[in-house]
C-alpha cells in the first residue's frame, strides 16, 4: 500500500472514529474545560481592578471586584451551559438536572444537614483567624447593606460552580457514561481544589463523589446548592456578629444573645 493509500484509510478510520462519537458529550467536556480556563483567566478579581474598573470608571473596586468573580462564574457555569444544553441540545429542565426530581428526600437531607451547618461554623466563627478572614469582602462585616449584596452576588456563584459540575457535566454525559458520570465530574472538581490545603484537597474528591452521587440520586442540581454553599454563607452570618460585637468568642447561650443583639 502506497503512503497516500495509508493515510487515506486512516484519514476514513478517522472520520469513522469521529462519527461514532456523542456529539452532546463532547461538546459539555470540551465547554467545560472552556468555562474553566476564561474564569481563570478575566474572571480573576485582580484582573478586574487592572482592566476593567479604569474602563468603568470604579475609583474603588473592591466590592466590584467581587461582584465581577461571582457573576462571571455564574454567567459561565450556569447561564452558559443550560442555554446550549437548551437551544443546541433540546434538553429538557428535567434532562439537564433543573426539575425538582426528588424533592422529598432533598428537603430530608438539607432539614438534617443545616443545623450541623449552624452549629458547626458557630463554633468555628469564634476564632480570631476566622472572623479576620470572613467574610472575605471585609467591610460587609460592617454594613449590612454591603454583606447582603456581597452574599446575594456569592450565591449566584455557587449556583454557577455547583452547576457546572453537578449539573452541566453530570447530566450531560450520562447517556454516554451512565452512573460513571458522577467519577467524571468529581475529577476535575478536585483538581481545582489542588492548591488548598492537603487535608481539604483530600476531602474534595470525597465531596465530589459524594455530592453528585447525590444530585444523581434525586435527579435535581438544585439540591448541591444549599449542601455547598450553606457552609461558607452561615459562616459569614456568624462572623459578621461576632466582629459587630466586638468579637465575642464564646460559644454558649449569652454570647448567642450577646451578637444576636447587634442585628
């Protein structure tokens, strides 16, 4: 065989190979690797203040900056993906994991999983080294008007993270890779968590699996959002009484009355 007769079979083995392939499933894994690469690079809050507040005008980018983080990434992770799986896919809510699914067994899980939320970071908030690191906008601690927006803006990023993970990859591939999606889509989730301290990298690939093998079983995104975000939202609440208290640090039933008193 002649070499152009060899790379013409290969150039048809290739067409063939192509063919065969799921075109929804690689275009999800092929967007998210995309998503991820652009939050990274213009989704950076540094990038924003060297680039787009002097375009803005922003004399003061801090809380803008946050706001540009955060609404990128639920620009990207969110809106992103459930248009393409929509307008390109024609899926339905239900088959990109926007139903309710079910909603019984979500609600059971989150009424057991909040108050260990609630109590858990309380007893975390009273560290020094953690209300000096939350919540991470430092003045929201200060003016309620500040930690509303700052937290309204931090839970569409969640709904943006959680979803292109446990929503976009997970339901996307599925038809390809079955209950397999749920290892697919905890990869590169623990993979962005690489620089975090060992024991949290670790546990990422716990909660990955763990979290869409979740969203797996009540058919619904929705649920990953509270499950994640709960923490790192409370935790804020109490951090922010506690340094308007002046930074109370007890954990009993007087210094609970003591914050609650500055709302």
């Amino acid at each position: 065989m002649s070499g152009a007769d060899t790379w013409s079979a290969e150039w048809r083995r290739l067409r063939r190979a192509i063919g065969r392939l799921d075109a929804q499933t690689v275009t999800v894994l092929i967007v998210a690797a995309l998503v991820v690469i652009l939050q990274m690079q213009f989704g950076d809050r540094r990038w924003f203040r060297l680039e787009i507040a002097p375009l803005l005008g922003v004399g003061n980018p801090g809380l803008w900056s946050w706001g540009w983080w955060f609404v990128l990434q639920g620009v990207l992770g969110f809106v992103l993906p459930v248009l393409l799986l929509k307008f390109v896919f024609r899926q339905s809510l239900r088959d990109m994991g926007l139903g309710w699914g079910d909603s019984r067994l979500a609600w059971q899980i989150t009424a057991i999983y909040l108050p260990i939320v609630i109590v858990g970071t309380w007893i975390l908030s009273a560290g020094s080294d953690f209300q000096s690191q939350y919540p991470h906008y430092a003045p929201a601690a200060h003016n309620w008007r500040y930690f509303a927006i700052y937290e309204g803006l931090f839970l569409f990023y969640w709904v943006g993270w959680e979803y292109l993970w446990r929503g976009f990859v997970l339901f996307g591939t599925r038809r390809t890779f079955g209950v397999y999606a749920i290892f697919v889509q905890a990869m590169p989730f623990a993979i962005l968590h690489m620089n975090k301290p060992l024991p949290e990298a670790l546990l990422s690939i716990v909660g990955g699996v763990a979290l869409g093998a979740l969203v797996w079983r009540t058919r619904s995104f929705w649920i990953a959002v509270p499950i994640h975000a709960a923490q790192m939202l409370i935790l804020d609440f109490w951090a922010t009484l506690r340094i308007r208290s002046g930074g109370a640090s007890g954990l009993g039933w007087d210094t609970l009355k003591q914050v609650f008193s500055t709302l």
